[in-house]
C-alpha cells in the first residue's frame, strides 16, 4: 500500500505539515520518489503512529528519536517516562514560591542559577516542587544564625557541581550495571519493563537515603576535626 503525502496525512490523523517536519527532523524516513511525485508506504505509516503513541506518553522528539533509532527498548517507556516527567504532588510559580516562602523572587532565581532550585519545565512557565519551601526553609535558618548570603550561595554552587557529578556517575553505572543487564536477558517486555522501573525506584530511594546520612556523618565528622585543630 502507497500513499499520497495527503492520504498519509487523513489516514494517520496528522497534519502534512506535520509529516515534512518529521521529515526535517530526521524522524521519518524519506519517501519514494516517482518522478516529480512522492510515494509513501506502510513503513511510514506505522512510524507515524509510534510517534503519536510515544508523545501521548509526554516524550520529548529528542527521546522519541532514541527510541526510533533503537537506542533505547520499547521496555525502557516506563522508565523514561519516570525520569522525564515525574509526579509531584504539587507544584507552585515562581510568584507562589516566593508568597509562601516569604523570599523575594530574585533570590529564588538566585538559587536556581546555584543550582540549589531545579525547576520543573512546562509548555507554559517553570513550576517548583512544593517540597522546596521546605529546603528554602532550611537555607533561611542558617541565614539567620548569621552565616552570610554570598558565602552559602559559594558553598551553594560548589555542593551542586559536587553532586552534579556525582549523579551523573550514579546513573551511568545504574545504565550499564542495571539496565543493560534486564535488557541483556531477554524474556518478556512487559516484565523487563515493570523490573526496571521498581529497581530504579528502589535504588533512587537508597541513595537518597545514603547520601544524607554520609553528609550528616561527614559533617560532624568536620566538625570535630576543626574542634581538635582550633584547640591546639
């Protein structure tokens, strides 16, 4: 079966110009050429409802290419769409995050660039966890005790980078540790994907859990050493 641009268009529910941006974007393979006339097959048309499936699910055309290309199995969605678009119970503006923290939104964006603020993005404007008052709180509080603003920002940047790394570690060794291994067994998809998201789960848990109390530890940790060493 071959189809016109136009019949491709009514028969996938899209829009021509829809097809040539995909096209463009290297998500659609180039149809046959006859003559000066264009010729699209089945192949094109299964292509075009992947897509559509895969952007009902929220992928960015960046991932929904990685999953076309083969670079990531139909039994990573889950775990994709886990990491891409997480849940939140709520989410606040800017404006909202700066009324009921009772700091200034200029300072907030100030955290941002720190990296101590990681906004959510929307098809609209960046909306922030709920749970960030809480870490907001919790800046203040030291602020207040008297540690000085430029100094907790600069300890501020230098933590984020720290765990910046650090994550991106984490998840390296989590792709090839983890994930290539279920992928690697074989058996069926729905199970490799339903496993991959739990222990993704799972682990993000943990280290949550080890992260905070390795900092407690090595906090105190410090602190007793600058004890020891002031005191002689």
């Amino acid at each position: 079966m071959e189809y016109r641009i136009e019949q491709l268009a009514r028969t996938a529910g899209v829009a021509v110009d829809t097809i040539r941006f995909y096209q463009g974007k290297g998500l659609l393979e180039a149809p046959r050429r006859d003559g000066r006339v264009t010729w699209y097959g089945d192949g094109h048309l299964q292509r075009l409802r992947r897509i559509r499936d895969l952007q009902q699910r929220g992928f960015t055309l960046t991932v929904i290419q990685r999953f076309l290309a083969g670079e990531l199995e139909p039994s990573d969605e889950s775990l994709v769409a886990a990491v891409t678009r997480p849940t939140s119970p709520q989410t606040l503006t800017l404006a909202e995050l700066a009324d009921r923290s009772g700091v200034a939104a200029p300072l907030l964006k100030s955290l941002e660039k720190a990296g101590l603020l990681v906004p959510i993005e929307t098809d609209d404007e960046p909306v922030y966890p709920a749970e960030d008052l809480e870490a907001i709180a919790a800046g203040m509080q030291l602020i207040a005790a008297g540690v000085p603003l430029s100094e907790l920002m600069d300890l501020a940047k230098d933590y984020s980078a720290a765990v910046d790394r650090t994550a991106r570690q984490a998840v390296e060794l989590f792709d090839h540790h983890v994930r290539e291994r279920i992928q690697s067994e074989g058996g069926e998809p729905d199970t490799a994907e339903r496993n991959l998201l739990e222990l993704f789960n799972q682990l993000l848990d943990a280290s949550g859990t080890l992260v905070r109390h390795h900092f407690q530890r090595t906090v105190l940790r410090a602190a007793r050493e600058h004890i020891e060493k002031t005191s002689r």
